[in-house]
C-alpha cells in the first residue's frame, strides 16, 4: 500500500502515544530478551488451516509459556502481504500474549479466492476461532483480553472486525490503508497511476482476482471500505495508531482526528519511516508491547 498516498506528513516529534507508552531510554525487556523457559509448559508453535465457507486460512499460532490463561492479539498482514511482522508476534509471545497470525483466503496459498470483503470475512472468522471453546481450552486463551492488530490493508480488516465485535479489548493500526482515500484518489489521473502500479506489484501471490475486481469492490461500496466509519463504530475502547511519513500516514492522521474529534481515546504518532517502518522494527516492537500490557495485566 506504499505506494497509494503520496501526500506529505508532517512528523509528530512527541505525541501522546509517544508520551504514554514508550520509554525514553529503555526498550521493553520482551523486544529483546528472551524468558526464562518453563519447563512443564514451554513456548511454542503451532500450524493449522481455519475453515472458511469457501476456502480455509493457513494459520500459525504462537503460544505462549505457561499454563496461562493468556490474553491474544490476532495480527494481520497487509496486501498482499510481504512484511508480515512476524518479529512483533515474537516480542508480544516473549511478553505472554499468544499470537494469531493468518493469510487470507486465496493469497499465499490458503485455499479460495482473494477480495477485500473476503479478507474482511476471514477477519471476523479469526475471532470466532479464538472465541471457541475447543480453541480457548488448547491454546489457553484468556477471551477478556483478546486484541488485535493490523498492517497496511490488515489495518482496515483489523479494524472492522473490531469494531463488530464488542469484546474486542485493543485495537493497534499500523500504517493503516483507508480504501476510501484510495477511492477518492481515483478521480485523479495520478491517483489512478498509483493505484495501478500497487496492483500489478501485488497480484503475484493472489488467486482469483484482479486489477479491475478490486478496483470495482472498493469503487461499489465505498461506506463499506471506510476505516473511520469503523473506527468511529469501534467506540472508545483502547486504539493506537502509528502511521509512517513515507508511507500512507496521512491517512492515520485523518481517521485519529475524526475518531478524537468523536470523543474517542484515539492515540497517534506518525513516524519518519517507511511504509513497512524498516528502520523502526526495535521502536514498533517496544510500542505494541508497552500498549499491550496496558491492555491486560502484564504476566508474571
């Protein structure tokens, strides 16, 4: 999605996120220590597919030491999804949270074919799947304190599914796409450039889409695509966004400032980095992992 905003962001040197949730001469001990290991229960991994109604979602779950219960973050990628941050599941796993991570139906191999409102779909399945009861007792999972996060296009789905979902305990938005900015762009010749050059980027590891079909699913239903109208229906629950200036952070900045201006507890910080916040890995780590023991209690 780097490519689909191509306005200048002016950077928030200190911002509430920054103020509250990150400290300024130490990292979080999770980001870069391992635990001591637990014997009886140690960390583990584990591969499966999610059933889906036509199709199924190649799935890993990262669990986390001990007999818990454990709060979990369900963690989704973008389009298509090239970084999959793979390196926060890991710190959110050493801080005790189990992980969930996914590809949408028909990218990267899951069976089915691809669509923003397919991706959307499989969002709200994830949940449902953490919710179940056959899932809760294998991976020990605490239902009070599960959160989720998302990246670029995972931002969007992350945050629909939160918002439709009221037990929902955080929502974190990492350089989150707003597909009605990109239908917005449209109406401009270079807008329509860049769109098509991200397209044609990230096709390769999809199935049964195109340029045209994706094109036309966003273009039909705009309102539907909206990521502050679902930020706005995900309410005042805890919300973090972290947006990157060279890459599609105006659009954080627009959706925080309808979600604050609503009332919300909206928390933003925008970033001199890029849209996959290469050159802020240990940064983005050490933020997801302080916001997210605010989110449930830390565990011994």
């Amino acid at each position: 999605m780097r490519r689909i905003m191509v306005a200048a962001v002016a950077l928030l040197s200190l911002s509430p996120v920054h103020s509250s949730l990150q400290a300024k001469e130490t990292v979080h001990r999770a980001v870069i220590a391992d635990p001591a290991v637990d014997a009886a229960i140690p960390a583990g991994m584990s591969a499966f597919v999610i059933p889906a109604k036509d199709g199924a979602m190649n799935a890993v779950m990262y669990t986390a030491a001990g007999r818990g219960p454990h709060p979990t973050l369900l963690l989704l990628h973008g389009f298509p999804g090239n970084e999959q941050n793979l390196d926060l599941a890991q710190a959110a796993r050493r801080a005790g949270w189990n992980v969930l991570t996914l590809h949408y139906r028909g990218s990267w191999g899951s069976p089915g074919r691809f669509s923003f409102g397919g991706a959307a779909e499989d969002a709200h399945s994830a949940l449902a799947f953490l919710r179940d009861p056959a899932t809760v007792s294998k991976y020990r999972i605490d239902t009070k304190y599960i959160a989720v996060a998302g990246h670029s296009m995972g931002g969007f789905m992350a945050a629909d599914a939160a918002a439709d979902d009221p037990q929902v305990a955080g929502l974190f938005l990492i350089d989150a796409w707003d597909p009605s900015a990109t239908v917005e762009a449209l109406s401009t010749p270079a807008g329509v450039a860049a769109w098509k050059e991200e397209v044609a980027g990230d096709l390769p590891p999809l199935v049964g889409t195109s340029y045209d079909a994706l094109t036309a699913e966003i273009s039909g239903n705009a309102e539907r695509f909206d990521l502050g109208r679902r930020v706005l229906s995900y309410g005042n629950r805890p919300l973090v966004l972290v947006g990157a200036e060279r890459g599609i952070g105006a659009m954080s900045r627009a959706v925080a400032g309808e979600a604050q201006s609503a009332g919300a507890a909206a928390q933003l910080s925008i970033w001199p980095t890029d849209h996959s916040f290469s050159d802020k890995r240990i940064a983005l780590a050490d933020l997801l992992i302080r916001w997210l023991d605010q989110v449930a209690p830390p565990i011994p």
